[in-house]
C-alpha cells in the first residue's frame, strides 16, 4: 500500500546540529542505530536536533539500553543525568550542561516501551516500530501511528488539544486514515477511531472513556514504582553564594528539604559552603548513573 506523506514529514537532509545540546541529540540516535536498538521519536521531531519541544519522547523495545547508551553519550558530550524517574512505564532522563556548555539548554529525554500514559500501554513498541520511516538522522513513526499517539496524548494526558496538535492529527491521519484508524482502533474501538478521524477535538471525551489500558497491571507497577520516594536524595550540597540561581536554568530541581528532594527527584542544596555548579552537577552524576 502507498502511503502519501505531507512534504513535511517526507525524508529530508540531516540538518547540521549547531549546538552541543543539538549534536547530544543526533549522537544519542546514531548510538542507537549502531548498536541496533530500533527507535522511533514519537511527536515533536520535526524541530530536532537544535530546537526540542518539550519531552524528546523515544518509543524503543529496549528502555533500559536506550536509557544506558544516552547516558555514555551524555558523558562524551558532557553532559550530565540530573534526574531519572523511573516511571511504571517509562523512564524521563533529564540531562543538564556543564559550565564548559555556554548557551546549551538542558534536555529530557523520554523512553517508552510504546505509547504510555498513566493507566497503560495503549500501542506497544514492536506495533509502533512497525514500517517506520526515516526523517534526517533519526527514525519516526508512520502518519497515522504519529496521528493515534497525539490523539491519546491529548484525550488521556492533557484533556484538551492545542491547535497545533489538531492540525497535526488531521494532517497525518489524512495521510495515513486505514493505520490510524487500526492503531487509535485497538485501543478506542474502530467506531470511536473513525469519528476521531473527522473530528478529533470533538471525540477527546470519548476517546477517554474507551481507553482499553492495563489499569490493574498499572496500579501494581504503579506501587513499585513508589520505591523511589523511599530511596532518598544524596547529602546535602553547601553551595557557594549565587550558584542555586545558575542551576535552575540548567534544569536542576533545587530542594531545600530531604522530603521536598524525595517527591521532586531534586538535589537538597543549602548557601554558606563553596560548591560550584559542576560540583553538584558530580553530585547528580554519582546519583542518577
């Protein structure tokens, strides 16, 4: 079957990464590619690798070799994990700069088993990996794959749908209507999926109601999962005057208490000592590698 794709999401030449956090980016998936772990980002690739949109939200069969080849890239491009939550279904990595990094954005990177949201799986990782297409240097999901993941996204996890997320769906549903009805169809119900593809705004309500996740495998992981909350923080970091200003814009969560660092996934730093940025920044590394 031939599938006709948008210009936009049609291949197109690897852009040149033009900052460290863009070249972190593309390495992170030429790792990937080279050690054969099959990947797709699922949503906001196409501003990749200088300008991520939020989350860089990665479907991969393998979580945890993902999680461990970004993390040796992490350190080559000095970069360092500030927080892993380690989530019932997935895994956030989020990854600051070194003060050697000057105008760099720290990045949080998103590794799923498929498409998941806080009560299940809805499309698992060998469904969404299925067929996927090439886009520059990294690989991405087809249409109406792309298309059902926002779709749920939008109904189960943000309850509304921007505008540019409606013209989206439209735009990779139309190009891709018979996957995204059998995708979004798996989990809704085919008759549900095919009134999402005429009007998706309308249908969030009811493509809430007929998610068919795992809701009890959910609560079970979900118990487990709280382990985190009991492990606790490292020690407390005494940081030299003005340095907790200069963390915070590099993505570090900053706590002022073990409880606060223990629900935020933060590092509990307090003024009156002499630690710089880099010297929490090795505080995290010893704590989320």
């Amino acid at each position: 079957m031939t599938i006709s794709v948008p210009d936009s999401a049609s291949d197109m030449p690897s852009p040149y990464p033009e900052t460290p956090h863009g070249r972190l980016i593309t390495a992170f998936f030429d790792r990937l590619d080279d050690a054969n772990v099959a990947y797709v980002v699922l949503r906001n690739w196409e501003t990749l690798p200088d300008e991520p949109v939020g989350d860089i939200d990665v479907v991969t069969a393998d979580v945890g070799a993902a999680g461990r080849l970004l993390h040796a890239v992490a350190d080559e491009r000095q970069f360092v994990p500030i927080r892993v939550a380690r989530h019932t279904w997935h895994r956030i990595h989020a990854l600051a700069p070194r003060t050697a990094l000057t105008g760099t954005q720290p990045v949080v990177v998103d590794i799923q088993p498929g498409v998941t949201h806080r009560r299940g799986i809805s499309i698992p990782a060998a469904r969404v990996l299925d067929q996927r297409l090439r886009a520059g240097s990294w690989w991405r999901p087809r249409p109406g794959t792309q298309a059902a993941a926002i779709m749920l996204h939008c109904a189960i996890d943000r309850r509304a749908m921007p505008d540019r997320y409606r013209k989206r769906v439209l735009e990779c549903a139309t190009a891709d209507p018979e996957r995204f009805i059998s995708d979004l169809g798996s989990v809704t119900g085919q008759a549900v999926a095919r009134r999402a593809l005429e009007e998706p705004e309308g249908t969030l309500d009811v493509v809430s109601r007929s998610f068919r996740g795992q809701p009890v495998r959910a609560l079970l992981l979900r118990a487990t999962a709280l382990r985190r909350y009991v492990d606790g923080p490292g020690p407390v970091v005494q940081v030299a005057s003005g340095v907790e200003r200069e963390l915070q814009p590099r993505g570090v969560r900053v706590a002022r208490s073990r409880i606060e660092a223990r629900r935020r996934m933060g590092v509990v730093v307090s003024e009156g000592g002499d630690a710089t940025v880099d010297d929490v920044l090795d505080v995290c590394r010893r704590l989320y590698t």
